[in-house]
C-alpha cells in the first residue's frame, strides 16, 4: 500500500545538528520502499490561492501563519501502515519537525484502468475506427516504430484513417505503475506481424493515455 509522507519542519527548532537525509533516501530506494520524493522551496516562496464569488484571490506566501511548514514529501510502498511509521521515525527532520503519514485512497486501480484501455485500443483498432483510436493517445504523443515517426494526435489520426481496420492480438502484457506514469511490453500480433511494443502511459487525471509507443519487430 502507498503512503504520503509528509516532511514538516519548524523555524523554532535548530536545524544545525540534523543528520544528512540521503542516507535515509538511499537505504529506503534500496529496499524498494522509497518510490519518489522531492524537498519543497520555502514557505516564503509559496502562492496561495482562493476563488471567491468567480474572482481569483492571490496571496504570496503560505494558506496558514505557522512556525511549522511543509518542507518536502515522500512516497513510500508498504506492507501497513506501521512499517510506514517505522520508515517516518527514521527520517532525520522526525528529530525536529514532524512527520505527518496518510495513507493513499484505496479505490485507485491504475493497472486495471491501463488494461482496459489497451482492450479499448484494439477493439478501436479492428473497427478501423480512428477517433477512437486516437482518444486513446495524450495530444502530444510519440509513436516510434521500424517503419515510421508519427508526432502528435492530428499525424496519428491521419495515418489510423489512411490505414483503415487491423487485426490487434495482445500476446503478453506486462506493465509498471510509477504514480502518474507506467511503461507496458507487450508482444502483439497484428496483420500476421509479431511487434514487441513497449508504452508509456501518463496519468491526466480522469484517465491514463499513451504518451509514447515504440514498435520494434519481434525476433522470437
């Protein structure tokens, strides 16, 4: 299960004598628990904003006066909850600030969500129908194989309706989720073409799509 982290320092306490936080990165990316991660800029850097009665309402600086911020997050995978207290108390700001940890909204199920699309792909694909094809593809997407160099949704759309419908058969389907991005390999068969394809795909919030395809001939 995924845990956001959230590192919160304090401008009261004396950060001089704090343990470097690499090590505490490092021996977490080891173990696999780690996932991602980044330190925030300054609360001073902050912008806040509000929309009161259709107008937008800008104030610099953080939404709450605090001596406690915000400093950074981490994404960590673990098995419950209490492993992902164990991983917070390690952290060296625990020792100054606080670590505050929530667990993810469970009903997410990106995997399956990248599976279906894929499905919707090839049922697109065989139809010959090529908006539908395209809805399945990010506006800016890269479409790289051993025959052609397609940039973009209006290249891709126009090279789906000069193609017309294809037979799609989804052999082997593996696929890694990294938060808002994912790669699958895939070996497909197409037109009595055997293609290994590997995808990125990135999440645009209500849905996932493909950002980039590359399509290489299978050899075995």
């Amino acid at each position: 299960m995924k845990y956001m982290l959230l590192v919160c320092g304090d401008d009261t306490n004396d950060a001089s004598g704090m343990a470097p936080v690499e090590p505490w990165v490092e021996e977490l990316g080891d173990r696999g628990v780690r996932q991602h991660g980044h330190r925030l800029a300054l609360p001073a850097d902050a912008v806040t904003v509000r929309v009161r009665g259709g107008e937008v309402l800008r104030t610099d600086g953080p939404f709450a006066e605090t001596k406690e911020y915000v400093a950074g997050f981490d994404i960590l995978e673990c098995d419950s909850l209490e492993e992902a207290i164990e991983a917070a108390a390690k952290h060296p700001v625990a020792t100054i600030g606080a670590m505050e940890v929530r667990p993810f909204w469970e009903d997410e199920d990106p995997e399956g969500e990248i599976r279906r699309l894929d499905g919707e792909l090839t049922d697109a694909a065989r139809a010959g129908d090529a908006e539908r094809v395209i809805a399945c593809y990010a506006r800016d997407a890269e479409v790289v194989s051993h025959v052609d160099h397609h940039r973009g949704a209006e290249a891709l759309r126009k090279a789906w309706q000069a193609r017309g419908p294809v037979t799609r058969e989804v052999l082997e389907f593996r696929i890694h989720v990294d938060e808002s991005i994912a790669f699958g390999h895939a070996l497909i068969r197409t037109d009595g073409n055997l293609l290994r394809v590997t995808t990125g795909y990135r999440n645009v919030g209500p849905r996932w799509l493909i950002v980039h395809e590359h399509v290489t001939e299978a050899t075995s």
